[in-house]
C-alpha cells in the first residue's frame, strides 16, 4: 500500500471494536490462532469500514443502505493518496492540504467515502456526483451527522444518465482533479457471475464456510451493489471512454482527470483514445493491496 496509508498492516481488531463495538458481533476465530473477521459476511464487512471510518477517519456515524455497494476502505484510501502524489507536480516533501484543493468525486455512492478521506486526510473541499437518488440521500444523511465534513463536501444529483460532467460543472467551478470508480460490468449477468465467483472463493480459502446470504430473487449477494454501481453497457471502457470523450469540453476547468480502470486489457485502447484527443500528458499509475494489484489512468491538457 502507499506509504501514506493508515491501513498498512493487520487491522487492529481490538481498537475497532472499542471504537465500533457492533464490530464484535462478526469476530471469529481464526485456525491460526488469534481473531479474525468473517469477510464472507456482508454485514461483517460494513461494519468493518463502519469501525475503520470511525477509528481512522473520525465519523461519528455511517451506514448504507442494504444491497448498496460497501467497498473496501483501505484501497480507496489508495487512490487517495496517489491523487495526493499527482498534485504535488513530482515533489515528494510538497503535499497539498487544505480547502484551496477541490476534488470531484464522480458517481460517490451512498458510501461517500472517497470524499470522506480526502477530506480526513488532506482537508481537501470534494464534490460527490450521483445518478442514483438513493445514494444521494444516503451521502446527505453522512454528512448531516458529521457536521465537521458536511462544512467541505457536498453532493450532487447527476439528472442525465448519459452525462459526465453537464449539468454538474457549472461554468465557474474550477477542480484540481476528478476521480472515479466505473461500473466495472456490461451488464447484470456479469456483474452476478463476478459476486459469486468472489464468494465461492472466499468460501474455499476462509475460515469457517457458511451459506451466503440471498436477496428476495435467491441470487447470493455477499458482494451488493445496485445495478448502477456495477454494470453498464459497454462497461468500464465504455464509462471510462465517455469520460475521455466528455473531458475535451472541461479541460480548462478540470486540472487532472482519473479514474480506475479494473482490466488491464482495456488500458491500451483508453490511452489511444487520450492520444487522439490531444492530451499533452498521460499517467498510468499502479497500485498494490496484498496480492492485488490495481491502477488508474490520469490525463491533462
């Protein structure tokens, strides 16, 4: 992980459950010796960043809706941290802090906690898009109970599913960056493929097995996630080459564009796409969580 980031290690189980006590519930034994958590428990996992949001990032409260996409804390502090890297121009001693720096964070979620860390760690002002009306009132109920953040992050609605950035880039707001976590699925039928196989995994390589939990249609979703976060036609390149397309129009408004990009496979089409569109710079930048290795692409005119 980067070296900046609070997650680095073994999660300190016993401080989360003193600062999250619900967080207790989920502890189990591990053959190892010692204590671990049920990963295989979506309940368990939302706890967990619950307990890491309080513990790390000084939440007074968080919670999603149920099926609602709960990913994981510490590499989304990650993609934080390199964004960091990106505006400090190549200097390591200078890391930009503060309100002065703006971050547009697009398709936030009902998570919000892109703009939570950004805001914890760097005091960055960030902006969170959202299609989906659900998310938005979910991030508004985060921030109404975490005045200290609500003061530097707002979100907004995005009323046009086929737009990017109109409608909520006004003409005078000016960002150093925008980030994004794309629906990484064409559609629904991937999308559940890619959940099971998950768990199936998790069931072979943990602790203890157990029955996964079921939505009203009997389809496992220990992996949630409404239809919007997960899958959209074409998928990430799709997503991803929409917001290439759409940054032409806002390069004199948006310092850094990014965004993650899942498969590898579809970065050399996504950087010949930025070539044809005249970006004067193009970063690729690797990230690595335990065995995972992830990435984004970043661009600027």
């Amino acid at each position: 992980m980067h070296s900046r980031n609070a997650h680095k290690g073994n999660y300190p189980l016993e401080a989360l459950c003193t600062a999250s006590p619900s967080l207790s519930a989920y502890i189990i034994n591990s053959p190892r010796g010692g204590n671990t958590l049920d990963f295989a428990n979506p309940h368990a996992v939302k706890a967990l960043n619950a307990a890491l949001l309080t513990y790390y990032y000084n939440l007074s409260f968080w919670d999603i809706p149920q099926n609602y996409l709960c990913p994981p804390v510490p590499g989304r502090a990650d993609y934080i941290h390199y964004i960091a890297d990106l505006l400090s121009d190549g200097q390591p001693s200078y890391i930009p802090k503060g309100k002065q720096v703006k971050g547009l964070d697009i398709g936030t979620g009902a998570n919000l906690i892109y703009p939570i860390i950004a805001h914890a760690e760097y005091g960055w002002k960030m902006v969170g898009t959202d299609i989906d009306r659900v998310s938005i009132k979910s991030a508004n109920t985060i921030l109404g109970a975490n005045p200290r953040f609500a003061k530097h992050i707002k979100v907004l609605f995005q009323n046009n599913e086929n737009s990017i950035f109109e409608g909520v880039v006004k003409p005078n707001d000016n960002y150093d960056f925008c980030m994004c976590n794309p629906p990484f699925h064409e559609n629904a039928k991937q999308a559940l493929q890619s959940a099971t196989r998950k768990t199936n995994n998790l069931a072979r390589n943990k602790l203890r097995r157990q029955s996964p939990v079921k939505n009203t249609s009997g389809k496992q979703l220990n992996f949630a996630g409404q239809a919007n976060e997960l899958w959209c036609k074409g998928g990430e390149l799709a997503f991803i080459t929409s917001i290439i397309n759409e940054s032409v129009q806002y390069a004199n408004q948006i310092k850094w564009f990014t965004s993650l990009v899942s498969k590898r496979e579809n970065l050399p089409l996504l950087k010949k796409r930025l070539a044809i569109i005249n970006a004067t710079t193009i970063k690729q930048v690797d990230m690595t969580q335990g065995n995972k290795t992830s990435r984004f692409i970043a661009w600027q005119f």
